[in-house]
C-alpha cells in the first residue's frame, strides 16, 4: 500500500500541480524546472512523512536532483530524450525512472 500512496502523491506532483505553464517553460528556465522539482519532491516527502517515514535533507536532496535532472533532460530535450517522442517512449522513461525514485525512497527508510 505504501507504493500505491507514493505512486498517487507522484502522480498529483507530476501531473496536476505541475500545470500547462510549467510544463512548457521547465526546460527554458531553470527556476521553474525547481519549482516543479520542489513541487513534487514536497508531495512524496510529505506523503511519506504521513506514511511515518524518517525523511531528512538527504531524502529531500536527492529527490530533488534526481527529479530535476531527468525532467531537464527530458523538456530539453537532451541525450536518450532526444530521440524520443516526448508523449511516447520519452515519457515511458521518464516516469519508470520517477517510479524507480519512489523504490529507492522506500528501500532507504
């Protein structure tokens, strides 16, 4: 259950909340590529922290890079993401590595 709960706060982080206008501009401005990566690194370390995980600057750090680094390579587009359709295979990679971050949040606490 508590995958599905991550699974759900990544969900509401990377779709709803990010918004049309962040979506368009994350890869043109960095400090909106942060805000969405603080967006979303808030909605899973809070959901865990209701989950009773121990979250610390480490967690919340690492969230944020990881999260913030794929998204740039992604709106660039950049490397793999390049070559990809962006609502496609792109996006497939994208999530399945944000679900992969989850995991690895899970597994370290």
């Amino acid at each position: 259950m508590t995958f599905i709960i991550l699974i759900f706060a990544h969900l509401i982080g990377d779709f709803p909340l990010q918004g049309e206008f962040l979506s368009k501009t994350k890869g043109k401005n960095l400090y909106l590529l942060s805000v969405h990566a603080g967006i979303w690194t808030g909605c899973i370390a809070t959901a865990g922290y209701l989950l009773g995980f121990a979250i610390d600057g480490m967690d919340l750090a690492w969230l944020f890079f990881v999260h913030a680094a794929v998204d740039y390579l992604k709106a660039k587009p950049v490397g793999i993401f390049k070559k990809l359709n962006p609502l496609g295979k792109g996006l497939m990679i994208d999530q399945l590595l944000h679900f992969g971050q989850i995991l690895l949040f899970i597994y370290s606490n």
